[in-house]
C-alpha cells in the first residue's frame, strides 16, 4: 500500500514535469488565479531555493542515501503505524520523482510558481509538495510517539500509579 502512495507520486510528478516540458517554453507562465497561483515552466539545477547550484554528484549521493533510509524505515517502523507510513511514502515518492529529473534531464522541472502573503515563493513541484508533506505528516507522527508513553503511564484521571 505505502509504495503505491510512492509510485503514484512518482507517476503524477513525472507526468506533470512532462506537461510542462512539452507544452510550455522555460520561462512561459500561466494564471491561474491572478497574484496567488501562476503555471511557471522554470529549471532548478540545485537543491531547494536553488542553492548548490551544479552538484549534481552531491544530490545523487544524498538522495541515494535518503532513498535507501526511507525504505529501510518503512520496512521496520511504518508496520502498525499508518501516518509514519504515508508520510515515508510522500517522501520516497518527492525524492524519486526529482532524482529522475536530475539523472535524466540533469535539472530538476518546476513548474507550481505562488505569492504567498505577496512573497514570491520560489516555482516548486508535485515531488517538492510530496516531501514537504511527508515531512510534516512525520514530525506529527513524532509528536504522537512523544505522547503515546506518558498517556499509558498515567492513569485515567491523570495521576500517576506506581
């Protein structure tokens, strides 16, 4: 089921990226909704932000590591645990999709361009929001383990039992 959610994100990202390469021109945009939401076919050749401009052989590495660590964790920790397990999916799915994009186009398709608040927030894509997902539904995860121990060492009225 988890690699489903992956594989579908893998799908959409791709098939999106594709979209964009084929019908627009870098640099095209289209409105969506004036001042919030613009379709901008834009090229990322670093990280998030644009930052590490050309180390490609750095992101190879990093998400080859992140990649592998995620599997690792859905196969040992998301057994029993569905959020922990969505949220490892949202990841693989975002850092398989734009590792595809830099071993193949050896630049990364962006294309979701938004004015948040009037901040030009930078272009992103269907990958970028599967792991910006993913980490947020983790770190709610996190916050639920946190507070699983101390609920059960509790009684129901809030005292401690020893």
């Amino acid at each position: 089921m988890f690699y489903l959610i992956a594989l579908l994100v893998i799908l959409l990202d791709q098939f999106t990226k594709w979209l964009i390469v084929s019908k627009m021109q870098f640099g095209d945009s289209i409105t969506i909704i004036n001042n919030i939401l613009y379709i901008t076919s834009h090229r990322n050749r670093g990280a998030a932000w644009g930052i590490l401009q050309g180390q490609m052989w750095l992101f190879y590495v990093i998400t080859l590591i992140v990649i592998v660590a995620i599997i690792y964790y859905l196969q040992k920790a998301a057994k029993g645990k569905w959020l922990l397990g969505v949220s490892l999916s949202l990841m693989l799915g975002g850092a398989i999709g734009n590792f595809l994009d830099r071993v193949i186009r050896k630049e990364v398709v962006d294309f979701i361009h938004t004015f948040i608040f009037g901040y030009n927030f930078p272009v992103f894509n269907i990958a970028d929001s599967a792991l910006v997902i993913g980490v947020i539904l983790l770190m709610i995860q996190m916050l639920r383990d946190e507070r699983e121990p101390k609920e059960k060492s509790y009684g129901e009225n809030g005292t401690h039992h020893s």
